[in-house]
C-alpha cells in the first residue's frame, strides 16, 4: 500500500503543480531537473533578451538622441530595423530545431545577440543603430517561439502555464532592471574612459549576454525525443518520453514539407490563433511610450528609468497570478479573457488623454495588468498538441507575424512627430482590446466545438463498428435462445 504524501507535497500542490501528490518521487525528481535545465536557463536568457531590447529607450532618453542626432522619427526606424528582423526568423527558427539541436542553435543565436549588442556602444549616428538593430532582432528572433515549442513539449497540462509564465515574466524583470541599471550607469559611468553612460549600457549587457549563450550550450536538454544532457539518466530520459507521449504530445516527425503546410492551414488553429495574438500583441504598445511622456513633463532621467520600471513590476506580479490561476483552475479561456479585458481600462484612459498627470501615470503603470501571453500560448500548446510540427508552426506564426505586424503599425499609429498624445496611437490599441476579445471568444467556440467532436468520436462507434456490435449482439441472442431451447429439452 502506498505511503500517503506528505503535508509538503500537499502544500505544494496547492500553491505549485496541483497532481503533485499524485506522481511518483521518481517523476517529481525529473520535473525538478527539467526546472533546472530548461526554466532557469530560459529564464536567464530572456531577461537579458529584454534588458537589451528595452536598452534602446533607456539610451535614447539617457543621452543617445544628442549624442547621434536623432531627429524626425528615426528613433522608430530603429525600433522597425530591430521588429522586422525579429519577425523575419521567428517561423524558420523552430522549424530549423526540427533539424538541428536545440541547445546547438539556440546557443548560436544568443552568442550572436550578444556580439550585436557590443556593437551599439560603438554606433557613430543612426544608420550604424539601423544595421546594429537589425542584427541583434535577427539572432534575438529565435529565443522566445522555440523555449515557448520546448516547454511545451516538456511539461503537462497542471505544469506549463506557470512555467511559462515565470519565463514570460522575466522579460518584464528585464525591462524593469533596464531602466534601474541604465539610472546606475548615468550616475557612476557616464564619462569614465571617454564613454558616455547608454554606451557602458550596451557594453555591460554584451558581458552578461555572450555567457549566457554558453550556459544554454550545456544545460537546455533538447526534446524529450533526443535529449542527451547530461543530467538526466537512461532511465529518465525514457521515462520523459514515455510521459509525453502518454499526455498525448505527437512527438518530431522530422518531416517539413508540404503535407504540413497542408494539415496546417486547413484547420482553424492557424487562423484564429495568429490573428487573436496579433491582435492583443498590438494592443499592448502603450505602454512602450510612458519614458516618452515622462521626458515630456520634464521627469529627471534617473526618473524617466525607474518609474517605468515600477510598472514592470506589476506586469511580473500580473504575468505570475494569471498564469498560477490558470494552471490551478484549469481554464485557459477565463485567464486569457479577463486580463485583456483590464486592459480596456488603461487604454481607455490614454484615449481619452485626461488633463490629470496622475491619471495618465496610473495608465501607464498599470498597463501591462492585461499581459496574459503565457496563458495565451499555453493554450494554443494544448489545442495543438496532437500534431507536433503544426505545434510548431502556430506556435512560432503568433509570435512572428504579430513582430511583423509591430514592424510598422507603430510608424503608422505612434509616429515621434505627435509624441506624446499619439491622438492616433492610444485610441488605436483601445479598439484593439476590443477586437483581440471578440476573437478570443471565436477560439473558445471553436476548441469547445472540436471538444465534443472528440467526445462523440470516443463514445459512438463508427457505421462499421456497431454494425459489428450489433451482428454480435444478435449471434449472443441466438446462442441464448439455443441454450433455452436444450435446457427445455432436457427439462422434458
């Protein structure tokens, strides 16, 4: 007779994995070293991604803008060059892990991003950013869609959104260290050696990124189908795929051809999904401009980088509740749903444009309440699970068509001239809200539809099978009433 589990795993399958008291010591010993070579890696990784994106906000506010005489709206050609390179590798990058490791490509990438952000310390005036931005969007592009496909085929369904949440939160840590980091930097490196302070900025994340990129060499453990890490066991390694497989995960075919193109886009997943995140991608991009208005109400420098990173703050509270309250109750929809729905507030707020400072901040600061994106991709994880490259494709498509998307909506809707009302730009992502719920609420219908579908399919035989059933049933009648008919004889 089993052991009943202790009071700690019951505790923590309350505030953690709620099937933790039902695994065995061996799957949660597995859980923690795959917590340890693919959450905490990937964690690291994206923190520093988004302390580099974020950089060129906190450069442009901190001294960038005289220093290469960025007028007109070339500080969001910058921000273009890095979004379309961004979205350019997003779909190849986890079709090139159907290829190649992993932990190989993804170490390349990370390497390269760090070399990249080395090079902005150096740029001379706004074409060199140009080019510089390009390239660290080009090898930062591969990062998020591909841990996002790993995970995914990793972790079970009482597992990912946490998970993925905490990965995605870091990037709000990121952003807000980029900004508490570059205040640092502006009051004790800003002229040392001849530099000013954004340059050290640049120098500082390259020293940070570049390892990184090694640790992600030798620790991220590939897929459950080819792992070979080095702290995982023969017998564990078996025991993850068996458990993938059992959750239902199609593992890697190693087949990119036009039959996945096929299967793909003639289901709805494709579709509803990419369009649902770009929409709430885009309805995001308010609060990308709060350091803009803050320089524009005379704000310090040092202020203009720490109060935003103060909203970062909340997003990672918000990002960590949405995600915990997702994988404990079980719906993905509700965690989706009614975080954007928040958002309506904030950006209702920024399209109005009150006269109140305090009202603007308070939109600002609590924009970032309706980010959901790991809840978001989590569920796209699941609905997509039974087909792993298509997995793939969605998953990667959201990501990389919504950057593409990013790519020039800004210059459209948030162009420098009009900073910092954007009389275009905050009633912009306002409507947007409201379309990305509409949507979302098509995917609802939509999985629920292809829900009972499956049911049906389980529970009632096809034509063939009753007709077996049924040619059964009568054989085992006739068998009976034979019987009868003897017994009777007998009787006689």
């Amino acid at each position: 007779m089993a052991a009943a589990p202790s009071f700690w795993i019951k505790f923590r399958s309350y505030i953690w994995d709620s099937d933790a008291h039902l695994k065995s010591p061996e799957e949660r010993a597995l859980i923690r070293k795959l917590d340890f070579g693919i959450l905490v890696v990937s964690c690291l990784g994206f923190f520093l991604k988004y302390l580099d994106q974020s950089n060129l906000a906190n450069a442009y506010i901190s001294g960038m803008k005289e220093d290469l005489n960025i007028n007109g709206n070339q500080y969001t050609y910058m921000g273009a060059c890095y979004t379309i390179a961004y979205a350019i590798m997003q779909v190849p990058s986890t079709m090139i892990i159907q290829k190649i490791r992993p932990s190989y490509y993804l170490a390349f990438c990370e390497i390269g991003w760090g070399v990249w952000t080395f090079a902005q310390a150096g740029a001379k005036n706004s074409q060199q950013m140009y080019l510089f931005r390009f390239m660290v969007g080009l090898f930062e592009s591969a990062f998020f869609p591909c841990l996002l496909y790993l995970m995914g085929s990793w972790y079970t369904k009482t597992e990912l959104a946490k998970r993925l949440a905490i990965f995605h939160l870091t990037g709000s840590v990121g952003t807000a260290m980029a900004g508490y980091l570059q205040a640092a930097v502006y009051e004790n490196l800003n002229g040392h050696a001849g530099l000013a302070g954004w340059r050290w900025l640049y120098i500082i994340c390259g020293c940070m990124t570049v390892p990184c990129g090694l640790l992600l060499y030798f620790v991220l453990p590939d897929l459950p189908s080819n792992c070979k890490v080095w702290y995982l066991s023969d017998e564990e390694k078996a025991f993850a795929l068996e458990r993938a497989i059992r959750n239902g995960k199609a593992q890697p075919t190693g087949k990119v051809d036009m039959a996945l193109l096929r299967r793909t886009f003639s289901h709805w997943h494709w579709y509803w999904f990419v369009l649902g995140y770009i929409l709430y991608g885009e309805s995001c991009g308010a609060t990308a401009y709060f350091g803009i208005w803050l320089k524009s109400e005379n704000f310090s420098v040092s202020a203009r980088n720490v109060i935003p990173s103060c909203g970062a703050l909340i997003n990672v509270v918000s990002i960590f509740m949405w995600g915990f309250l997702s994988d404990l109750t079980g719906s993905r929809f509700t965690w989706v749903f009614v975080p954007l729905a928040y958002g309506l507030i904030p950006n209702g707020i920024l399209a109005v444009w009150p006269a109140s400072v305090k009202l603007k901040e308070f939109a600002f600061m609590t924009g970032g309440v309706q980010l959901m994106t790991a809840v978001f991709y989590t569920w796209a994880n699941e609905v997509c699970k039974g087909d792993n490259e298509e997995r793939a494709l969605v998953v990667s498509s959201m990501n990389g068509l919504q950057y593409a998307v990013a790519a020039w909506l800004p210059i459209v809707i948030f162009p420098q001239v009009e900073a910092p009302t954007f009389r275009k730009g905050f009633p912009g992502t306002f409507g947007l809200v409201i379309a990305a719920l509409i949507v979302i609420v098509i995917i609802k219908l939509l999985a629920d539809r292809d829900e009972r579908r499956e049911r049906a399919a389980t529970d009632i035989p096809s034509d063939e099978e009753a007709s077996t059933d049924e040619k059964k049933s009568r054989e085992d009648l006739e068998e009976k009433d034979v019987s009868l008919d003897v017994h009777e004889l007998n009787v006689k």
